[in-house]
C-alpha cells in the first residue's frame, strides 16, 4: 500500500512526525489533509510517557488527530534507531517535534545534527515556552498557556473566576503557526536552496491570539478585565436571553444599531444622540442592556434570528456540539468528513476548514495502528530486508 494521497497540493512532501498529545500532531494533520506524505513515528510500547493523553488509538481524539498518516515505530534512544532517523532525514524534507527543547539535544536530532546530514531540511520545533530562555524546560500545556497568556484574564464574568476556553485555543493555535511556518520556509527554500529551524510555542501562540486585547495594552496601556459575555469594547454585543433560550447579538456599526432599534419598534433610541456613537453605547452599556433584555425575552429565539435576519443585524443561535453538526450551513460547508476504521467502522471526523478551487484537503485514511506501516515505510525509504531484520532485533524498531 502506498502512502494516502488526500490532496496534490503538498503532494511529495516527506515530513517525518516525531510529535504527541496535540499541538503538534494537530500541525501534521493539516499537512496531511492536504496530501503530504507523513509518517507518524510510534515510539515502542512503554516509552512515550505521554501515551494515553489523547486516549485510545481508536477513540475520537487519536482518529481525529492522526487520519491520513503512516505510522511506524522507533526507538530513539537506541543508537541504531538513532542512525535510522538520520537516515530517514536525508530523504525527507520536514521534521515535526514537540518536546522539551533539551530532549532533541539529548537524543541527538538537534537542528544542528539534522542539517549536517541534510542541509534542506526543515525542523519544525513546538515548545511550551520557547526553546530557550528562564522557561525553556517547563512543562507546558494548553490550559497553563491559556493562564500565562493572557486568555484566561480575559475570559468569565467580572465577579467570577477566571475561566478557561472550552477547547485547545493554545495547542491548535500553536500547530497552525507551526505549520505556516514550515510552508514559509519550503518556499523560501526554493530560492535558496536551505532548510532552516522554524519554531513556535503554545505562550507565543496564545498571546497571538490576544490581538486586539494585547495590542490595546502595548499601545495604550489598557490592561482588559473580564466581561462576560459582553464584547470589552463594542455595545450591544453579547449574549441575550430570549423566551426559550439564548442567542449571540452582535451589533458593531452605527449603521447596525440604527436597524436593531428599527427592528424592535424603537426607532427613537436608534436616533438618541447619547447612544450615537459605538464609544457612546459603551459607556452606557448597562443602561442599553437593561431595556433590550425584556424586549428579548419576549420571543424564541428562532423568531428573533429570522427577524433579525430580515433586517440585517448580526445574530446567531448558540449551539451544542450536536446543534452545530445539524446546521444546514455546516453541512453545506462539509465540516464533517467520512472515512472507514477498520474499528469503528464508518466514522466523520472535523474538516479542514480551508476550501481549494482545484486541490482541496480530504481524509483518505484512518489513524493507523502504532508501527503498521513500518516496513512499507522503510522499504519507501530504501532500507534492506537485512538492515530492517537487524534493527527488529535489536529493538530499534
């Protein structure tokens, strides 16, 4: 069998997957569903000490995580395995990796040894904190990132704790810099002809993702409380309850808290110079959320979106899980992507949601067993029968 082909778009790529948990294999996902060829390396039972965070191999998070790659086992602390990988470098044009920063120095796959054996090569490293620096060896994870950078600040209501982000803000983020970081520098490679170390952090990563909210603070010195689910700086918009439920409100212009105050019958608060401006709205958001909440209960929230709709004002239905795969839009978009496990039978995974003309991601394949294609993969890559069957007994694979 040979390697899935998902898309032509980065067809050819050999990227060599040394990653676990999610940040990274998140960021080799993207590069398979859009066709190139990675191979996951497993390492032997009992060595991955971070084995069975993601659960099962064949549970939501691994097949999710992993579909439209190969996986093969290594041992890296062997020195055979050791040698295999170099090996393996030479042909292969990009290396993912999301240990402690001094794991690869340890271990001796460095940027430094890769380059000496493949000066095309491109490492891409994510840490929790950066490759250097006070942090360098703190353990990281997504929530502890989501504290440190900002997000957690930021999020929850005024009196109340701070909260964290119901899903992997930091970790995600942190794979989709890893991975445009790595398209940038193969296309700067075709000019100069050399690899380079691209490396990215999941406290990188978060701040980034502040935006606004840090950049409000680095330009004018504002430091952001927590809102709720109000926006910090825009009125009206948040959250609103309604006769049997809730939606999202989201009036931005001038222009749209004109049509809101026609929709509701009121059209004298749209012409009210003390809610003229968006600035002005603000200051008085408690006042303007204290006679739009009562207008809001009085309909379901079905009414209201189709109301609303009709007269241009941004809102939305606030959705389970279940709600958001029913939507016809959703469906429309195809965020829901089958493919066959040899398991679980027929299962749908989540979507790329970057959309192609002419060579758009799929998923072709499922997660694969630790170590299943690891003579195909090592026949790909030109070994012997006889170096594959020295290195089984030895235990590097």
């Amino acid at each position: 069998m040979s390697a899935p082909q998902a898309s032509a778009a980065l067809a050819g790529l050999r990227v060599l997957d040394l990653t676990r948990v999610r940040a990274g294999p998140h960021c080799c996902r993207v590069l398979a569903d859009f066709g190139a060829n990675v191979v996951k390396i497993d390492a032997p039972e009992g060595m991955d000490t971070n084995a069975g965070v993601s659960g099962s191999r064949d549970g939501y998070d691994m097949l999710n995580l992993h579909r439209n790659k190969r996986s093969m086992l290594l041992n890296l602390k062997n020195a055979d395995g050791r040698a295999l990988f170099l090996d393996m470098v030479k042909q292969a044009d990009v290396v993912v990796e999301n240990f402690r920063p001094s794991v690869k120095t340890r271990l001796g796959l460095d940027y430094e040894a890769l380059r000496a054996v493949n000066p095309r090569i491109i490492l891409a490293s994510i840490s929790g904190f950066g490759q250097d620096g006070p942090y360098e060896n703190k353990a990281g994870f997504d929530q502890i990132a989501q504290g440190m950078g900002g997000l957690m600040g930021t999020t929850g209501f005024e009196d109340g704790p701070p909260t964290r982000a119901g899903t992997a803000v930091a970790d995600l983020s942190a794979g989709l810099y890893a991975a445009t970081g790595i398209l940038v520098a193969i296309t700067e490679r075709t000019q100069s002809g050399q690899g380079q170390w691209v490396q990215t952090s999941l406290l990188q990563a978060q701040i980034a993702l502040m935006d606004f909210q840090a950049a409000r603070y680095l330009v004018d010195g504002e430091v952001a409380g927590r809102a709720g689910n109000d926006h910090p700086t825009v009125t009206p918009m948040g959250v609103v309850a309604t006769s049997d439920g809730h939606i999202n409100l989201g009036v931005g212009g001038d222009g749209q808290w004109r049509a809101l105050c026609e929709a509701l019958g009121a059209p004298d608060w749209g012409n009210n110079p003390v809610y003229a401006t968006m600035g002005d709205r603000t200051t008085n958001r408690a006042e303007i959320w204290g006679f739009l909440r009562p207008i809001f209960a009085t309909k379901t929230t079905t009414e209201w979106i189709d109301l609303l709709d009709g007269c241009g004002v941004p809102a939305g239905p606030i959705y389970t899980m279940e709600e958001v795969f029913d939507d016809p839009q959703v469906q429309h978009l195809g965020m829901a992507q089958s493919v066959e496990h040899p398991v679980r039978g027929n299962v749908r995974l989540v979507a790329q949601p970057i959309d192609l003309s002419r060579t758009p991601a799929s998923i072709v394949s499922a997660t694969p067993d630790a170590g299943e294609h690891t003579d195909e993969i090592l026949n790909e890559f030109g070994i012997s029968a006889d170096r594959i069957a020295s290195l089984r007994s030895n235990g590097a694979i």
